[in-house]
C-alpha cells in the first residue's frame, strides 16, 4: 500500500518541479530579455507599453498571493462576512480606473512621492510620502513573501522559511535586473500562469461536485448526487453540525462591514505599485483602456472565488471530520508536515473532532493553504496540483516584484534624485535603485519569514495604510486646486500615525498586556477597516488647515486645472 502511495507523491513532486521551473525560467528569460538600461525603462517601462500587455500585467500586479491564495482561503472560513473582501477590491480597482489613473497619467510622473512632490511643491511632502509609501509597500510584500514560503513548504518540501528565500532570489534576479520594463512584460506571463492555475482545478471541482462546467454557477447549484439538495445548503447544514454560524450568514456588524470594504476601496484606489502602472503607457486614452482590460481580466478569478471557497470548504469537513486519523487521506499528512494543519486528540478516541468549541475542537487549519490543497483534497490529477502550485508562486512573485519597485524607486527617485543629491546622474540613479530593491527584498524576505498575521489579513492592513494616507492627498491634489502643501502633509501625518497606532493596538496587542476584544473598538470598527476612519480623519485635517494657510502659487493651480480638463491634442490629452 506504501508503495502507490509514493510514487503518487513522487509524480506530484515531479509535475511540481517541471512546471514551477519552466515557469521560473520563463520569468527569469523575460527579464534578461528585456532588461532595463536607463532609469525611464527601470522606473515606467519606458513610456511605450500597449494596453493590453499593461492590463494584463495590472491584473496580474493586482491579484496578488491575497487574492490567489488568500481570498477564497478567508471566504472559506469566513463565509458570508469574507464577501467584503470581494467588494472592496473589487470595487476599490473601479475607482483607482475611473477617478484617477487617467488624472495620474495626464500628470505624467514616475511615482506617487513624485506627484506628491511636485503638486504640493515641497520637498517635505515628498518625503512623508516617501515614508507613507514604504510603510504600505512593505507590509504589502510580507504577505506576498508569507504565500511564496507556503507554497514552496508544500510543494517543494522545504521549511516556510526555505521558501522564502528561495522567492526572495528568483524576485530579486528580475526586479533588479528588468526593473519595471522587466516586471511588465513578466506579469503578462504571470497573468496567464496564475488564472489558468486557478480555473483548471475550480472547473474540474464544480463538474465533479454539481456538473455544471461554469464555477460561478455551479456553486449555487444543485449537487451532482441525484440528492436535490443545493451545494450552499449542504455547507450551512455542515457548518451549523459542527457549531459554526450558517456559511451564507454574516456576523460582523453593518458598520464593520461597511468600513471594510470602504477601506479596501479607497485603499486600492491609493496603492503605489498599482498607480504606477498607468504611467507606463503612452497616452491617457491608454490608460483608460488598460485599466478597463485590467478590470475584466480580475473579474475572472474574483468571480470564481466563492465557489472556490464553497468547494474546498464542504470537501475538508466531509473528508476529515469525525474520521479516524489513522485513516486520513495522504494530503493531509503532508499538509501536516508543514505545520498549516495541526491535530490534537484532546479526548483520545483517535477521531477527528473539527468543531467551533475552542476547548473540543481538535483540528486547526491555516486558512491560507484552502486554494492550494483544494486540487489534493477533491482528488484532482496530479498535474492540475502542481498547477496550482506554479499559479500561487505566480500571483505572489508578480506583486513582491510590483512592490520592491516601488521601495527602489521611492528611496533612488524620490528621495536620492529629488532631494539628497540632485545632480546625481542617470547611471548613478540606476545604481542605486538596484541596491535599494536588494536591500528591500532583503526587508520583505524577514517579514515573509516572520508575518503578523494570515496573508490576506496582512494585505488588508497595507489597504488601510494606503487609505489613511495616499487617497485624500491624491483626490484633493487632482479635483481641489486650492488644496496647499500645508493641508496636504498634515492630512497624511496624522492620517497615517492614527492608523499605525489602531493596528498597533487593536492588532499586535502592542500597547497593552493583553490583546483588547471587539468590544474596544473605536466606533465598532476593526483594525482592517480603520483605513476608511483614518482617511476621513486626514480628508478634515487636510481641509481644515488649508483654510488657515495660503494658497498654491499659481503655476500649482493652472497645472492641476490641466490635470482635469486635459487641453490639446495628441500625444499629452490622449486624443
């Protein structure tokens, strides 16, 4: 019996290392393929991207190791309440499309510190928003760098940290070598690796579980058992079984709820390493086309989510509740040597006792492996397995990349370049962005070794950090032209500050001897959707002292008026 079970793991050992190296060595072909020779190819790709390859590598930046992996993971669990997850970003990236990218584009900086800068006339609001965008940027990448360490631990069958490593070279060899001409075009790759890894095995499972091929549809569907019972209402009869709440009802408060998702927009709509990505193209009617392809190409895996969630959801309890643990499947145990599934005989009866009671639930699951054991635990081939293991290391690789560009060229543009050595020249400008991504791969490969919380969870932080300091300086700076250095940089001091010390203290537990409950909560909101409290805050105190302190000059005003109301034609207006 050994014996078939082994070379059953051997094949998905094999398939594992065939496909995740040819797609590393795609990646890593494009990078020296297109490799970046001046700062204008290292920091936007040179201006010329077409928009589709920009929507495409937009997506691919987009869907992160939170969406791929963490996503369906947290609606798994969370059911009914993980939805705002969905509508936020969902939501966030058609604002980041309509309100703001093509304003951005008309602009025609490098980076959001630049813009910031350069709008608010001051060094000192560059350098907040230096600041601002590192602190987003970084606690972005720990969760990308905590999902490349899951996906090796398993798959590979090394330790998280291994993994990390390991994700942190392969990063580092195409960010600093290709710069954002490599990233892009390695995106369009990545775009294409990680949707086709997540819809292969959704698919399969929605045949298998209802018949019906399309997995949007068929998780609301009748089962394929000749029963008559609905999938959904097969899982809230499992989960109320076991003591949890019904999986279609939500337990979070309205206003949480709305908080939350208001975050994760307004976050979205201020994420650096997204923005950045319109700058690439040549013309602002560019960048409308290339968000709107962006926006079609995500809806596809953030449609097919849920039914991800549903189906790995209602397979892991029938497969190993109340069963024997001599007796369970060969991917749980090797789920188990990663330490992303514990079991614990608390009464020794040698069954699996998978309940919501803390004190008699024995089973604890990371919810971060749901999408990557899905395949293995509905018995799926072993090739669509390893799929999904090359399609996890694609969505995170695609963001970590994103966002060390951004860190690059925070610290080599915006703060070398712009204010500490302004004659610096081009080449010397270029050096120092590649020893800033490798000094932040190096930061993002210990905070994937040593992560705060689940990938999503962490992701949904930088969110909130974005919100409370990006979004309000990027709206008023573009639609408000009265709007002052003053106001601006004030809005994201404390916008940013009050966020930090919410997370803080309602998070980490920090500031406290124990961690506080829900019931401390400002305003009953959780730490994941402060941002949207953060932001309003900075939106007040922006506005409230600009009405104490003097306008922008002149020169300031006629530009931002150029910003809204694009004159000319041609190249520049886009027409």
């Amino acid at each position: 019996m050994n014996k078939p079970l082994f070379v059953e793991a051997m094949d998905v050992q094999n398939w594992t290392y065939i496909l995740v190296g040819v797609t590393f060595a795609v990646y890593i072909g494009i990078a020296i393929w297109s490799r970046a020779i001046s700062t204008k190819e290292f920091y936007v790709a040179g201006g010329g991207v077409s928009p589709w390859a920009n929507g495409m590598a937009t997506a691919a930046d987009w869907m992160s190791a939170a969406s791929f992996i963490g996503m369906a993971g947290i609606i798994s669990f969370a059911g009914y309440d993980g939805a705002v997850y969905l509508m936020g970003w969902t939501g966030g990236y058609v604002l980041l499309a309509l309100l703001l990218a093509p304003y951005l584009r008309k602009f025609g900086k490098f980076t959001v510190p630049d813009f910031i800068g350069d709008r608010y006339y001051s060094d000192t609001a560059r350098i907040v928003a230096v600041i601002c965008a590192l602190l987003v940027s970084f606690t972005y990448v720990a969760g990308q760098m905590r999902g490349v360490g899951i996906v090796f631990s398993r798959f590979l069958e090394v330790d998280i940290n291994t993994g990390v490593i390991i994700g942190m070279l392969i990063v580092l060899f195409y960010a600093v070598l290709g710069g954002m001409k490599g990233i892009t075009y390695t995106q369009v790759a990545q775009y294409c690796v990680l949707i086709f890894a997540f819809m292969v095995p959704a698919i399969f499972i929605s045949i298998q579980m209802t018949g019906n091929p399309i997995p949007q549809l068929g998780f609301g569907s009748e089962l394929a058992d000749g029963s008559g019972t609905y999938l959904l209402d097969k899982l809230d009869g499992l989960s109320t079984e076991l003591g949890f709440a019904e999986y279609t009802n939500g337990s979070k408060s309205l206003i949480d709820v709305f908080a939350i998702t208001l975050a994760l927009m307004v976050g979205t709509a201020g994420l650096p390493h997204v923005i950045v990505r319109f700058f690439t193209v040549k013309r602002v009617k560019d960048a409308r086309k290339s968000a709107g392809i962006a926006l079609l190409l995500i809806a596809i895996l953030y449609t097919t989510a849920p039914a991800v969630a549903v189906f790995a959801r209602t397979n892991m309890i029938e497969t190993v509740s109340d069963q024997p643990y001599s007796e369970v499947p060969q991917w749980f145990k090797k789920w188990e040597t990663t330490g992303l599934i514990t079991f614990t005989d608390k009464n020794n009866d040698g069954l699996i006792q998978y309940v919501a009671d803390e004190s008699q639930n024995e089973l604890v699951v990371d919810q971060d492996i749901m999408v990557l054991a899905n395949p293995e635990i509905a018995n799926l081939p072993n090739w669509v397995i390893a799929l999904v293991a090359a399609g996890g290391l694609a969505a995170a690789l695609s963001t970590a990349a994103g966002l060390l560009l951004v860190i690059s060229s925070s610290v080599s543009h915006d703060l070398i370049k712009k204010v500490i050595q302004p004659n610096i020249s081009e080449q010397g400008e270029l050096i120092a962005a590649r020893l800033s991504a490798v000094g932040a791969v190096c930061v993002a490969g210990y905070f994937g070794i040593n992560p705060p919380d689940f990938v999503a969870a962490v992701v949904a932080l930088a969110f909130g950090l974005a919100a409370a300091s990006f979004f309000p300086a990027i709206v008023l700076g573009i639609f408000y032209k009265r709007m002052n250095k003053e106001g601006a940089v004030s809005g994201m001091v404390v916008g940013i500050a009050i966020m930090l010390y919410y997370i803080v203290k309602f998070k980490f537990g920090w500031l406290d001897e124990t961690l506080p409950d829900k019931s401390q909560w400002w305003f009953g909101v959780s730490p994941e959707g402060f941002g949207a409290v953060a932001m309003v805050i900075n939106f007040v105190v922006s506005i409230t002292v600009m009405k104490f302190t003097k306008a922008p000059p002149n020169d300031v005003q006629e530009i931002v008026e150029n910003i809204r109301i694009p004159s000319g034609a041609g190249e520049a207006s886009g027409h």
